[in-house]
C-alpha cells in the first residue's frame, strides 16, 4: 500500500512533460509485452514441433518419405525448410530427369544401418542432374533464411526497451528536476516541502523505465538463447538433408560412365532410325 500511495503521489506531482515521457514508456512497453507474449508462443510451438518433426526424419532413410507421406508440421522450421527442398526435387524430376541404370546393391550388416540407404540410391533409375542440386541448394538456403529471419522478427522492439527504456525515463527525470530546481529559484525558497514533490514525479519517469526494461531484457535474453538453438539446429538439419539428397537422388556417376551411356543410348536411337528406314521406303514407292 504504501508503495502504491507513493506511486501515485509521484504521477501526480509529475509534471507535463513528465507525464509525456511516461505516456511514452507505456507505449513501450506496451508494444514490448506484445512481442514477448506472441514471440513466447512462437518458439514454443516451433520447439515441440521441431521435436516431433526431428522425430519423424529420423524413422525413415528415404529423404523425400515424410512429403510423399503427406505428413504434416506447420510450426517447425525444419519442416518448412524441408518441404521446400521437397518440392523443388519434385519439379527437377518430374522436368528434368536423369535416367540411369539400376546398380546391384550390396547389403551391409543390418545392425550398422547403413544398407537400406544404398539399397534405395542404387535401385533409382530417375535422378537428378549435378546442376538441378544446385538449384535445389538455393531454394534451401533462403528457406533457411527466411525461417532465420520469421525467428528474428520482433526482436528489435525488445532491444530498443532494454536500451532505450531507461534512457527515456532519464530524460524524464532530468527535465522533471531541471523544472523543480527552476521553480525553487524562481520561489527564492529551497526548502524540502518545496523540492520533494517535483523531485519524487521527477524519479517516478526513472521507475517506469526501469520496469519497462527489465522484463525486456530477461525475455531478450532468453529468446535469443533459444533462437540460435533453433537456428543452429536449422543449420545442422540443413547439411544433413542435403547430404541425404544427394546420395539419394543426384547422379553422381563418373564422366566415364555418363559419357557411355550416352553413347550407348545415341546409338541405341541411330539403330531404331535404321530399323525404321526400310518400313518407310515401300510407302515413298
């Protein structure tokens, strides 16, 4: 009680301009409680989704399972990240695929684990091409941005309450015991009845934005701690899939062996041009 009667006793004596810099700070404030509520709830939903997506990733060796699945994790960033790679490998084998042979597989010892994921990249005879990858790649890497930035956003106003905030109220105080002194002068009396109301709604402008700042700056820096655990392991899902594409679904063939199947197929459709010459020679007669 006696901290509220004292609070409101200093926003009375608070003066003009005072009173314009609290108006301020609540304003702030207000913002600031916004981002911390609604950014709050972002990462917590990005983290138990993530969880759950990280989960489903790793019960399969087949990079493109979980989108042919028709499985879904709207909250995680990894997943937006994924079902854009996703997609664009779709667009590259559907345009532009690369047909190769299927090469005998051999199976590892199935405790390793390591089989099935060569079993699946040498029985697949449509591929992509070393330069649809590439394409692939950037779709990635500025998924992986965005979703970096969706993370970030916001954060700024945070950081201007941890700063700004109590500068602000400093400034509010500063004029507000410029103003008292000015009066005191003007009075000729410099006694403590005199100073103590215009001195007390002076501080109370320092008050607010302290409390304005200090929940700020522990969300600040929670939610940057959290930020970059997410983001690292963005980064780290990010080489990992890729990796698993690549070995996956890019032909990687030697240049020795991609340069005789196209031989071999050139002269596959010279012999069929040849086959069909003599069928076309009776009609022109």
């Amino acid at each position: 009680m006696l901290a509220a009667s004292a609070l409101q006793f200093a926003i009375q004596k608070a003066t003009i301009e005072g009173k314009i810099t609290m108006s301020a700070l609540l304003v702030l404030s207000l913002f600031s409680w916004t981002i911390i509520i609604t950014k709050a709830r972002q990462l917590y939903i990005a983290r138990k989704w993530a969880k759950k997506f990280f989960a489903a990733y790793g019960e399969t060796r087949d990079p493109m399972d979980i989108k042919r699945k028709g499985e879904e994790f709207e909250g995680a960033p990894a997943y937006q990240l994924y079902i854009r790679g996703a997609d664009e490998v779709d667009y590259h084998l559907k345009n532009n695929p690369v047909q190769v042979e299927a090469r005998p597989t051999f199976i590892s010892d199935p405790e390793l684990g390591h089989g099935n994921t060569d079993i699946l990249a040498r029985t697949r005879t449509v591929k992509i091409s070393p330069a649809s990858y590439e394409a692939v790649k950037v779709v990635m890497e500025e998924a992986a941005a965005a979703e970096a930035m969706e993370l970030e956003k916001g954060m700024i106003v945070l950081s201007t309450a941890v700063a700004g905030g109590p500068f602000i109220g400093l400034l509010g105080t500063v004029w507000g015991v410029m103003e008292t002194f000015a009066g005191i002068a003007s009075a000729g009396s410099a006694s403590l009845t005199a100073m103590a109301p215009g001195v007390a709604g002076a501080l109370i402008c320092t008050v607010i934005g302290l409390l304005v700042a200090i929940p700020a700056m522990f969300s600040y820096n929670f939610m940057v701690t959290t930020i970059r655990h997410i983001t690292q392991e963005l980064d780290g899902f990010t080489a990992r899939y890729a990796n698993q594409l690549e070995h996956r679904y890019v032909d990687n063939r030697p240049m020795a062996e991609e340069m005789k199947a196209a031989n071999e197929a050139l002269a596959s459709r010279i012999v069929n041009a040849l086959k069909r010459a003599p069928e076309a020679e009776p009609e022109l007669a």
